[in-house]
C-alpha cells in the first residue's frame, strides 16, 4: 500500500513538474540591474574627475570663449558667401594684371624710353603722302580717263585699283576732273572714287604688294572665301599680316581682303619694283597676247600697245608715261641698219623688248605722225594691234616687208641680255 502511494505520489510529482503553467506578464520576475560601485576612469574624464564639477559632461561648449570663434565662423553659409568674395578679388587682380601688360605698360613705357636707342620702344614715324582733302582713291579694277565728261569721249588711258589721283572738279555729277599721279588729266566716274586714303599710305602698312599676273583675286578669307575685288597687273596694294601663301590687304572701303602670294611682288613700303632685264618685260607683255582691243587700255579686259608696255615696264621696275608720245621719247634710239647691197633693215638688231614706231600704211614715207605701235618679243615677231584694230596679236615679219617701210623709230626701254 506504502508502495503505491510513493509511485503515485513520484508521477504526480513528475506531471506536476511539466504541466505548462500560464504565464503572467506581471508575475514574470524583472531582470536584477548590475549597478557598477567603482567609476570608469576614462581619458575625457579626467579634467571633470580632476574639478569633480559632473555637469559640464555633454554640456554646450563656448566656443567664442574657449576657441576665439564668433558665430560667423561657425556658419556654412557665411564661409561659402567669403568663397565667392575671394573669387571676385582674384579676378579682378587678373584683369588689373591683364590690364597692365595689354594696355598700361604699352602706353607708359616708351614715354619712359623716349629718347633711347632701344628699338622696342620706338614709335613708328608715319609721313602722310595723301593728306590732301582732294585726294582721291580708286574703287573700280580699272577706269578709263576721259577727255570730257561723257562716255562717248576719247579715251586718254586708264587708272587702276587703288591708285590715288587729285580731283581738280567735282560739280556734284557724274564726272570729276581729276590728275594722275604722272601728271595725266582728265575726267573719271565720280562713283568711281573714295576720300578714304588710309589704303595708300605707305607708312601705316608692314608690306607693298604690285601685282604682276594679269589678273588676281581678293577674296574674304585665307581660304574658301568670297570673291571680293578682282584687281589686274601692276595694281599696288598694301598688305598688314603675311602668312603661308597669303597676304591680308587693305582696301580702300575700309574692309581687309585676302590676296595669294603668287603672282605678287613683295616690297617695302618704300621701295620700288628693281629693273630687271629685257626677257621679263617681254614675258609681261605676252600675257596681253589676244585681249581686246581698247584705245589707250591696260588692262586684260581691254588694252592697247602702249598701255600694254606702261604696265609691263611697271612691275619690271622702269616708270615710263602712258602715252604713246611720251614712250617715244624713253630709252635709247635704235638704228639697226641696212643691208650694204640690199638697203634693207636689218631685223636682226631689232631685240626683244625693242619698241617700233610706225606710221599709217596709207601716209608718205616722210610723215612722222604715230600711227601705232608694236614691241619686239623675239626676232622677226612683234606684238601688235591685228589690223581691223580688235585683238592685240602677234605678227611676223622679215627684212622687205611693208612693216620695215613703215618704221618711224625704234627706241630700247630695258638693257638686253
């Protein structure tokens, strides 16, 4: 009986022990805190452990007091607004810089080396050639100077780009009176010309430039540009900037243009075109070979024989006048001679680069009246008018014929080879 009770009582303690009892939140039992007896002696600690004064830990700290800061220190957006201000001084110091050496040191150094001979700071002396107020300067590639004011007029010769000429009448029309620089007047187009003279002062431009093709072009770039002007041989340009193959030049609108190198004479601003031999004067004038006609021309468009030779012996380096009369009287005299048994010239002596005179074919063997005129280009050859008077051509010619009868004078402009 003991027995079982003790096995009773052994299961009921063992069902007692695993029966799942309710769990109550307020009877679960808090978790005891471990209170620390001893205080931490930390580094940060020492100077409040030291005062024993426990409230200034994690207090606000004084910063003007303890490190010289005020509030704007301690403001983002006052240090970005000191960032901007430091930028705008700095920049301004870069300008005044700039300023400096582009503009002030320019103008107030060669004050302080006048006087000196150090070349840097001396200042370009520039002589006025066309001061005048009757200055005029030429717009068109070319214009015929007439003998009266009206188109149908006859034709004294031609004045080309560029050139300056004085106006000696200008009554408000289509036409002005005006003189060549060689003493040659008559009338223009008044639409032809401008009272701009910068283009043809030699002292404000670094080069001088004839051209010596018969034609070239000013265009408005160095390259793929517009046409601007196109200008003829022996027109006289100056030139400010040089570059591989281009010079840039000053026209007298006022604009600048481009202009190629080849086909143009380089000079001082001063200088003039050096003479050269009989053989260049010769090649100049054959480019003329089989333009029209013009009375008194000189120019591709248009050209006579003594124009033709005004503007050749131009860029070959001798000044001769534009007029056939004033060409008779240049260079030497020819006498080439005759044939001791036939009386005949001989043509032989006549050398390229001579200039024939020749009466008309129709006139007596005594008159000494020009008729026309013809150059030598190689022996037993000459270029002249054709005979309906409308191409300038070449002709051939030999001891007899009627050319040799008509022969006035001969005269040798340039020395021969």
């Amino acid at each position: 009986m003991k027995k079982s009770e003790d096995k009773k009582t052994l299961k009921d303690k063992i069902e007692e022990l695993t029966r799942k009892k309710p769990v109550i939140e307020d009877a679960v039992p808090q978790r005891p805190i471990r209170h620390v007896e001893k205080k931490l002696d930390l580094p940060f600690l020492k100077d409040i452990n030291a005062t024993g004064d426990d409230t200034r830990y994690g207090a606000a700290e004084d910063v003007e007091g303890e490190w010289g800061l005020t509030g704007n220190d301690r403001s983002l957006k006052i240090a970005h607004r000191r960032r901007f201000i430091g930028l705008i001084i700095a920049s301004m110091a870069l300008i005044l810089i700039l300023a400096g050496v582009f503009y002030i040191l320019p103008r107030v150094l060669p004050g302080l080396f006048e006087g000196t001979d150090i070349e840097l700071f001396e200042k370009p002396v520039i002589n006025l050639e066309y001061d005048d107020e009757n200055i005029r300067v030429i717009t068109d590639t070319s214009v015929s100077v007439m003998a009266s004011p009206e188109a149908s007029g006859n034709r004294i010769t031609e004045v080309l780009y560029n050139e300056p000429v004085t106006c000696l009448l200008d009554s408000g029309g289509d036409y002005i009176r005006i003189r060549t620089g060689d003493g040659i007047e008559g009338y223009i187009t008044a639409s032809s010309v401008t009272d701009k003279t910068d283009s043809v002062e030699p002292d404000m431009h670094q080069y001088k430039l004839v051209v010596s093709d018969p034609y070239k072009n000013i265009m408005t770039h160095a390259s793929n540009g517009t046409l601007m002007k196109r200008v003829v041989m022996n027109t006289v340009l100056y030139a400010d900037i040089k570059r591989e193959g281009v010079y840039q030049v000053y026209l007298p609108t006022g604009e600048s243009g481009w202009i190629g190198s080849s086909g143009v004479i380089e000079l001082g601003v001063r200088e003039e075109t050096e003479e050269v031999s009989s053989r260049y004067f010769v090649s100049s004038l054959l480019t003329f070979v089989n333009a029209r006609y013009l009375e008194n021309g000189a120019t591709m468009y248009g050209a006579s024989i003594n124009g033709a030779i005004y503007v050749s012996a131009e860029i070959n380096g001798i000044d001769v006048p534009r007029t056939v009369s004033g060409q008779m009287e240049e260079g030497e005299e020819v006498d080439p001679g005759t044939d001791a048994v036939t009386g005949e010239i001989l043509i032989e002596n006549i050398l390229p680069g001579d200039v024939l005179f020749l009466r008309s074919p129709t006139s007596s063997p005594g008159d000494k009246r020009v008729y026309e005129m013809a150059v030598c280009t190689d022996t037993g050859t000459l270029l002249m008018q054709s005979r309906a008077r409308t191409t300038i051509r070449l002709t051939s010619f030999k001891a007899g014929d009627s050319i040799c009868d008509r022969i006035i004078t001969i005269r040798r402009i340039f020395k021969t080879e």
